[in-house]
C-alpha cells in the first residue's frame, strides 16, 4: 500500500509580516517546510513526500529537499492540494500536513496512517477544546455557546484513501481544511488524538514559541 504525503508550502505567510514564504522560514536554521518533510519520513509510514511552493521556488526548494519531488501550486490551498495530488500518481493513501505545523511529532503520523489501514477512509488528528467559544453575530453580540465537550481543534497530518480525497477535492466545495471536502461528500470523517507539538505557526508569537522549544535545535 502506496502512502504519499503532500506537504503545501505556497502560501505568502502575511501574517507573520516577514518577506518570505513562512514554510520557508527557518528555526534552528531549517525551515519550517524541511522540518515537515523530516517528520514525514521519520514516521517510517511514507512511501513518498510531494512538496508544494510557489512556482518561482520549485528548483531552489528542490535543492535543498533532496529525495522528495517539488511542484509548483496554484493560487488557494486547494489549487496546490491539487497538483500535489496529481503528483502523487498511483497513491493508495494521501496525507496532507501543513508546513506550518513544523513541530508535529512523527508518532501524529504512524497513528493517522494506522487508523487509515485499520478501515477509515478520512482521519484528522484533533484535540479537545480548552477554552469557552461563543458564535457572534456581526454586531459581536453572542448568539450561542458551543458545548466545547464535543468540540476538537483540527490539526494536520489529515490522512485520506486517494479516491476519497481525489472525488472531494473534484467537487470542489468551499471548506477549510481537506477534511471538510470530505464531509460535503457525506462521507465519514474519524478523529484521533492530536499533539499540542502539532500547532500552526501563524504569528510572530507562535513562531517565538517554535524557535523556544526548539531552543536552537535542528531536531
């Protein structure tokens, strides 16, 4: 059984206001992008790892992530899953692991690929909800609060037997995440237990945070 892993990297990262592609910067001295990738194989469950950047990057970034194939994306998120997917050949398995989640351990990995082989045919890692959420309407006034017991915040590597993620992302429905595809086809989603390592770095706070627990490390 064939698993690939489709790593997206093309998007701009304005909200970190540096002026590079955020997959592309780096903590410890290695970027976020190659820490995703370097995760991907320690796992020991993929079989092949597809890169997506930004097409002016596609020979720089081949140079520095030997081993994997780079592709260029396209204008959203879903434009470059598709081309990695198209990448991706005769896949029995397709993850697909945000870059900026540079920190997630291996372990996230194996455990979304063996929920796969064990029979899902879509799985995403989550993590329960800490804090109180409240829907608001425009005004900000609060309409309703969520019972945070049966909420999970979504995390990535999301794992998809090809064809499922192959027939979603042809629908192509407006979701945030490959898994939402996923659920506007009617099919089951599974959710296992994420990994707080596993979090988005979006803002300056967030990447002080990696470059703290890295503490300098290329690890």
């Amino acid at each position: 059984m064939r698993t690939v892993a489709l790593i997206p990297a093309a998007g701009t990262g304005s909200r970190l206001g540096l002026d590079r592609p955020k997959a592309f910067v780096e903590i410890g001295g290695v970027s976020l992008a190659a820490r995703s990738v370097a995760a991907a194989w320690a796992s020991g469950v993929i079989d092949d790892v597809v890169v997506i950047v930004p097409a002016q990057l596609v020979d720089e970034v081949a140079r520095e992530l030997p081993g994997v194939t780079v592709v260029a994306g396209g204008a959203e998120r879903s434009d470059s899953v598709r081309a990695g997917l198209a990448a991706a050949g005769d896949a029995d398995l397709v993850l697909v692991h945000d870059a900026a989640r540079a920190l997630t351990p291996p372990a996230l990995f194996t455990r979304v690929v063996a929920a796969l082989i064990g029979g899902a045919h879509a799985v995403v890692p989550g993590l329960p909800v800490v804090d109180t959420l409240k829907t608001v309407d425009n005004d900000g006034r609060v309409v309703d609060t969520p019972d945070r017991r049966v909420l999970r915040a979504v995390q990535t590597p999301q794992g998809f037997t090809a064809e499922v993620l192959r027939r979603a992302h042809a629908g192509a429905a407006d979701a945030t995440d490959d898994a939402g595809l996923v659920e506007a086809l009617g099919e089951d989603v599974t959710v296992v237990p994420g990994e707080a390592l596993a979090f988005k770095i979006t803002t300056p706070f967030d990447l002080r945070m990696a470059e703290y627990l890295c503490d300098g490390s290329t690890q």
